[in-house]
C-alpha cells in the first residue's frame, strides 16, 4: 500500500509540475512579455520583400534573411517600407494569440521618428488599418531608433472570447515590420525535460507495480 502511495505521489507531483510550468519574461520595446510570445516562423511573404538590419550605426543597415527580420523579439531587423502590394505573413508554433481583456497582439515597427503610423493586418482573412504609434526614441540592442508598436485587439476581425490564432499578415504601406509579438499569449510548446522525465519515471513506477500485481 505504501509503495502505491509513494508513486501516486510521484505522478501527481509530475502532472502539477507539468501545469505549473511558465514562461520566462522578456522586456521589448518597453513592455513585457512571455518569452515564448514571438512569432516564430515565416508562412510567406513577397518576393519583392527586403530585410535588413541595423548595425551600431543607425544610418548603414545590412540585408538579412526573412527569419532574421521577422522572428523573434530582435527590433533591429525588419522589413525596409514593404509596399502597398507587399505583404508578410508569420506564424507561431508553441504558443498561440487568444481574445481576452484588452489588446491582443503587438506589432512593432521601426520609423523615422515620433510619428503615428497606419499599417494593414491581416486575421482570420480580415484585413484592418491599425494605428503604430510611437513609444518614444530607445535603444534596440546598441543602436537608438523609434520604436513604434500597434495594439490589435481580435475582437475586431470578429473572433469570439477566447478564440485563438497562430497566424498574422501585414501588409505595407511603406512599413518597417520588426516583430509581432502575443500579449494574450497561450503556450502550447512541448513540457521542459525534467517534466517529462518526471512523469516518464512515475509511469514506469506504476507499470512495473502493475506487472506484479497480475
């Protein structure tokens, strides 16, 4: 009886550590979020797209991968003023974006200063002007640039409470994308390791007291 106890507690103590589990928090252009909450793949984009990134001079940029600009919470890769016609779509694979209280998704924008700017976000197939305002003059990983970042919230493409997508396109109208980040972050990546090791352990705990059993 003490050793059916014994891995009970085990494989409860697994399940709560499995449950448990959050996320680091990063700070990016001022604000904070999950450190899974970034897009992390690039679904398509145009072909006459360019990507380039800063270097400690903000004035001399080079040209970098579509994963370089898009991914990730790096602001100093982005996009250089995609076009009316020209579009970027990413997605997210370990966490999704969720319709809850308040905004949503964050996309940040470079620009050229502390100005309000209009881009197109596509949703679900539902394509908005949303506003990209600026959030001041920072630093962006040894070199200064504006910041600017638009506050979507789903509820405007139509999604219901909670509804959730793993998916974004912007389009441009002389845009700098450089990062679209969950701020209604869902994690649904794999379990740490040690979970599993954990929980693989206690399984096998309760299999071979099973095997005696009968």
């Amino acid at each position: 009886m003490k050793r059916v106890t014994l891995v009970a507690l085990v494989v409860v103590c697994a399940f709560f550590a499995f449950s448990m589990e959050t996320n680091a928090a990063i700070s990016v252009g001022g604000m904070t979020f999950d450190d899974n909450a970034f897009a992390d793949k690039v679904i398509d984009y145009s072909p006459t797209a360019v990507f380039q990134s800063y270097t400690t001079d903000p004035f001399i940029r080079y040209n970098v991968t579509a994963e370089q600009a898009l991914l990730g919470s790096d602001l100093r890769s982005s996009t250089i003023e995609l076009q009316a016609n020209e579009y970027v779509t990413v997605g997210f694979t370990d966490n999704l974006i969720f319709n809850g209280a308040g905004y949503d998704l964050i996309i940040f924008e470079m620009f050229s200063g502390p100005e309000i700017g209009n881009i197109v976000v596509e949703i679900g197939g539902t394509p908005l002007f949303q506003q990209a305002i600026s959030q001041g003059y920072m630093d962006i990983g040894g070199v200064y640039n504006y910041v600017n970042a638009a506050f979507v919230d789903l509820a405007d493409y139509g999604f219901a409470a909670n509804q959730t997508t793993n998916y974004v396109r912007a389009y441009g109208i002389g845009s700098e994308y450089a990062a679209f980040g969950a701020w209604n972050n869902l994690s649904v990546g794999v379990p740490e390791p040690s979970t599993m090791l954990l929980l693989g352990s206690a399984l096998l705990g309760l299999a071979g007291f099973a095997r005696k059993l009968f």
